[in-house]
C-alpha cells in the first residue's frame, strides 16, 4: 500500500510533429498499481489503474516525498501512414497513462494498492501517437476520408485523454451512386465510453445512425474522456450507402396553400432524410414544414431538423415555433391571445412542424425523425415566402421602423418569422414631448423568450414589464435563444406611451 513519487522532466524537442508523453510502470501484479501524473503547478494531468485506459479522474493518493528523478530528452519522429492506417499499434506492458507532449515537469505518483510488496521499473518516454491521421482534433483539421465500397471507413486512435477525431466523409460513385447519404455504425473493443457524433446525433458502438449525407463530418470521442493506448483504443467507422430522398423545393406562389413535394412513411423511432434543392427565389422566407397525412396532426409526434453542409440550421416539434440548433422535443405550447396586428398582412401559420430561415438558394437536408410509438405517414413542404410582418426589413437601426409618440401614446405590432429575427424600432415624441421619456410594454402568446431591450445586450423587460427610452431613442423587440414561428404565433404588440 506503499506511494512513491517520481519527478520527470520532458525536455523541449525539435520537432514539431504530433507526440505523447507515456508514463509507465512495468512489472509487479497486474492491475496491483495506481499512478497520478502532475504538473509542476499540483494540477493532474493524468491517471490510470490499467495498462488498456487511463483519464483525467483523481485518485486520492496520498503525498509523499520526491524520491527519484528522471528525464527524458530523446526524439521520435511521427511515422508516416495513410489516413486509415493504424501504425504500430502500441500497448502497455502494465499499468500507463499518457497525455499530449508538453515539455516540463511531472510529479508521478506510484501507489501499490495491494498488500504484499511489488518489484517493478518505472518507465517514461515519449513517442509519436500510432493514429497516423492526427491532429485531426476539431472541424477545421478533420482528415478527409472518401468511401469507395460498401463497408468502407477510416480508423483511428484515441490515445490522449480529451481526444476528439473528426473526419470528413465524401462518397465516390462506386460507393452512393445517385443515393447520396450513408449510414454509420462504430467498431471498438475499447473499455471505455466512445461515441460517434454524426449529423447532430450521438451513437454508442456498434448501432447504426439515420441516414447522413455525404460529405457530411463525423467524430470519434469517448463521453468521459478517457483514452487507451492504440492497441485497446483503436476503433473503425464502417459505412453503408443510403438513398436520400431527393427534392426541387421552388418558391411556390401561394405560401398559404402550398403543393405537398413528398410523402415520407416512417416507423416508431425511424429518420429519414431529404435533400432540398431550393434554387433562386425574390422571396424572403425560405420555409420547410412536414404535416401529417390525412390532415392527423404532427405536433409533437414529428421531429423536423433542417442542416446543411456546415451543421445543424434549426428544427421544430410544433407549429408555433422553431429555433435554431439540434432538435429536442418542445414542451406543450402555449395557448393563444389575440394581438391587434394591424403591421400583419396575413396572419400566417404552419399546418405542422416547420422552420424558417431568411431565402437562401442551394441545398439544405431535411431530417424527419418520428418519435412516437406508431407508424405515421407526412406529407413534406418547402417554399418559399413573403414575410407577412409589413415593418420588415428593419432588422438594424439604420432599417429602423420610425413610431411617433403623442400624448395618447402608440401600439405597434410586427412578429419574429424567421430564426434570430430582430425588430428594431425608433422613437420621435410630438406635441411637445420632444425631451420626455417613453415607457415601452410589450405583449405577446408566443411560447418562445420575447422579449424588448433598448439596444443589443441591454437589460431585457420580459412581456407586460415596461421598459423607458428616450424620444429619438430606438428599442428592438427579439428573442433570446433566437427562436421564432410563423406570424399566427410569433406576433406581438408593443405599447408606448
């Protein structure tokens, strides 16, 4: 039960390649060891009990004297390997850890957690990491891998606790043909907690994801960021070709009454995906909505997430609302006043889950996920749109709506259509009151976080709380997570006087 410590010091290299610091302890009984790696600074670094995973949990050793002092200035040069290839797919020989190559100081705790006495070496080098595709650790440096038959995919390593692979996933003809998507599944034997994250979704080994387009980028990790060294960490992404559902999505003539593009069926827990090809519109609303068939409502029932090559862009359970990121369930929706809407051309509503962003041509994918315990058919929609919200575009102060304020004071009114919409308002007093301060109260039903502010970052007034700003000042009315919903529910008042 005896701790020891050992001071290391890695020497500053020369080369600039990729490397990991390993900390090892060989001999003695298996699994009989503990060790706690520190900076100079009393900070873990990293910790293991195993010679297969190590991570950044504290073990609760206890302090001791430096007893011994090693140090390690050697170099290793990153050897050269294909974006799929493992090379030398180190292990341990007893209990290690190992963490990304930063020159300094460690204190190395060594703790016999049996109770009879251990002869072993300790052990501490560096070398460069055996995953031949790294650094490949956010978006911007995923290693671009293009799948050519079915069962194809990159593999890697997560040898460094914190670790994150990203890849970028392009399909040749001979794997997708016209199909366009591909469906994932990750392989590893590691110990630990890893995980694909693709198009927004996080899968365990060895279940497969939903459809995902091509060119999409993908992530190896584990949940709670332990790593192995590469021969217990090495993992693979196996890919399958998939069709994607393929559309031409115009702007239609009549939003209120648009043509039903598709009709998806789709079992308990299914997704399916569609590629919209939305090509070049007057309109300023791009709209996509999925409505169940035979007029059977979707709210709630139907998760509807719209992506495009860069991420996520929003999703919707309900018709009411939409906001920006990846989808989750919305809680019940809130129920209905009336708002005079005299600034509203057409009091516009969606029959189902919809999301709206401002008119852009090109390609989005739409993802249907029903998340009921029944078979539901859905009938797709994409369009494009008028905003019926007539202040618009006054998103900015220079495209400010201009309210004037008398002695009887003013009711405005304008809705937030589209995602991150902000309205922005400025005030000229008459009849005297050129000087005066105005009290502003908004009120809305929209089930999202309305609310009115003086200017961006300002202190908030949520709906009903009054709010002063100055004649010739200017207030924006906003969300704050960006949410927003088609007119119907979206719209507002804003009082002042």
């Amino acid at each position: 039960n005896e701790t020891r410590w050992i001071e290391v010091t890695y020497r500053a290299l020369t080369s600039s390649a990729p490397m990991l610091m390993v900390f090892e302890v060989e001999g003695g009984v298996e699994g009989g060891t503990r060790i706690d790696v520190r900076n100079d600074r009393g900070r873990l670094v990293v910790a293991s009990r195993s010679s297969q995973r190590y991570g950044r949990s504290v073990s609760a050793l206890a302090s001791s004297a430096h007893v011994d002092a090693l140090t390690w200035d050697g170099a290793e040069d990153a050897p050269s390997a294909s974006p799929a290839a493992i090379v030398d797919a180190w292990t341990c020989l007893g209990t290690c850890a190992a963490d990304r190559y930063v020159a300094g100081t460690y204190y190395v705790s060594v703790q016999n957690t049996r109770s009879v006495s251990q002869r072993y070496d300790i052990v501490a080098y560096g070398r460069a990491p055996s995953d031949g595709n790294e650094p490949n650790d956010s978006p911007s440096a995923a290693t671009p891998y293009r799948l050519t038959f079915a069962g194809d995919g990159p593999s890697g390593a997560i040898e460094r606790p914190g670790d994150v692979d990203y890849f970028r996933l392009t399909c040749a003809a001979s794997f997708a043909g016209p199909s366009e998507g591909m469906r994932l599944e990750l392989a590893s034997s590691f110990a630990g907690s890893m995980v694909l994250d693709a198009d927004g979704g996080t899968y365990r080994v060895g279940v497969a994801t939903p459809p995902v387009p091509c060119g999409s980028t993908v992530a190896v990790r584990t949940r709670d960021g332990s790593a192995g060294p590469a021969a217990s960490s090495v993992y693979s992404i196996l890919a399958d070709a998939v069709a994607l559902y393929a559309i031409d999505a115009p702007a239609q003539s009549d939003p209120q009454t648009p043509t039903a593009l598709g009709r998806l069926v789709l079992a308990p827990g299914e997704t399916q995906v569609a590629r919209l090809s939305f090509g070049s519109s007057t309109a300023r609303l791009r709209y996509v909505e999925v409505v169940g068939a035979s007029g059977v409502a979707a709210d709630g029932r139907v998760l509807l997430e719209l992506r495009d090559a860069s991420g996520p862009i929003g999703f919707s359970t309900s018709r009411q609302r939409f906001a920006s990121g990846v989808g989750v369930l919305a809680g019940a929706e809130a129920t209905s006043i009336d708002v005079e809407a005299s600034a509203i051309s057409v009091l516009y509503q969606c029959l189902g889950p919809c999301v709206a962003t401002r008119y852009r041509s090109g390609t989005v994918f739409a993802r249907v996920t029903n998340t009921s315990s029944q078979t539901r058919s859905v009938d797709l929609y994409a369009y494009g749109a008028a905003e019926t919200d007539r202040n618009e575009p006054n998103d900015s102060t220079t495209t400010a709506t201009v309210v004037s304020v008398g002695s009887a004071g003013v009711t405005v009114t304008g809705a937030i259509e589209r995602m991150d919409d902000v309205d922005v308002f400025r005030l000229v007093c008459t009849g005297g009151f050129e000087f005066a301060m105005v009290y502003v109260t908004l009120e809305t039903s929209f089930p999202g976080s309305m609310v009115v502010r003086r200017s961006a970052g300002s202190t908030p007034s949520a709906p009903g709380q009054r709010l002063e700003v100055p004649c010739d000042g200017t207030f924006r009315v906003e969300t704050t997570d960006g949410s927003a919903g088609p007119s119907a529910s979206s719209r507002y008042s804003v009082r002042a006087w």
